[in-house]
C-alpha cells in the first residue's frame, strides 16, 4: 500500500510520460493486460488512457488492470491513470519513505 508521500512522488515522475495503454470500443482484452504486465515489469510506472468510445470508466479500467497484473493505482485523472508495481529483481524506483511507524 502506498503512502500519500509516495504516490505524490510516483504522480510526479509520471507527469512525463505519454500514456502507453489505450483502452478503446474493444474494451479490456487480454492483450491490453499483457501489455500492461509486460510494462510494469520494465517500467514499473505506467500511464494509460482510455478513449471517449470505451464502454468502462477510467475508474473501472485502472482498478480492474492493476487487480489482474498486481499493481497500484497511483492516479485517475480525467481520462488518464497511472499504475505502479515494483519490480523484485531489477528495481528502478526507489520511492521515498512512508513515514509511518510500523
């Protein structure tokens, strides 16, 4: 889970991408999830989008894609989300700390 210091460092780093999902008239295929797992494991930061003709809302589009490839929703803007999983094995984004006592 992700603290609100760490999400706000996430949405800054994402503020630079371009969205790399689309998510069209053809809803979410199991293309688009491999897609999305194949660039949370060399990413880790993604930024998606989903078209004005799509049937699911931004919402449902970026929690039901991070439910099936185990990531985070960082951000729904808009038409806009961006979607967070840390990589085990090859790290790239150390997020800075929660702040919490645990």
């Amino acid at each position: 889970m992700l603290s609100g210091k760490q999400r706000a460092f996430l949405r800054s780093m994402a503020n630079a991408f371009d969205p790399i999902l689309h998510i069209g008239k053809g809803e979410i295929s199991p293309a688009v999830i491999k897609q999305a797992d194949e660039a949370l494991t060399a990413r880790e930061l993604i930024k998606g989008k989903v078209l004005e003709n799509s049937p699911v809302s931004p919402r449902q589009a970026a929690e039901e894609i991070a439910g099936r490839v185990d990531a985070e929703v960082v951000q729904v803007i808009g038409r806009t989300f961006v979607l967070y999983r840390k990589n085990q094995k090859d790290t790239k984004i150390i997020l800075p700390d929660s702040g919490r006592d645990i």
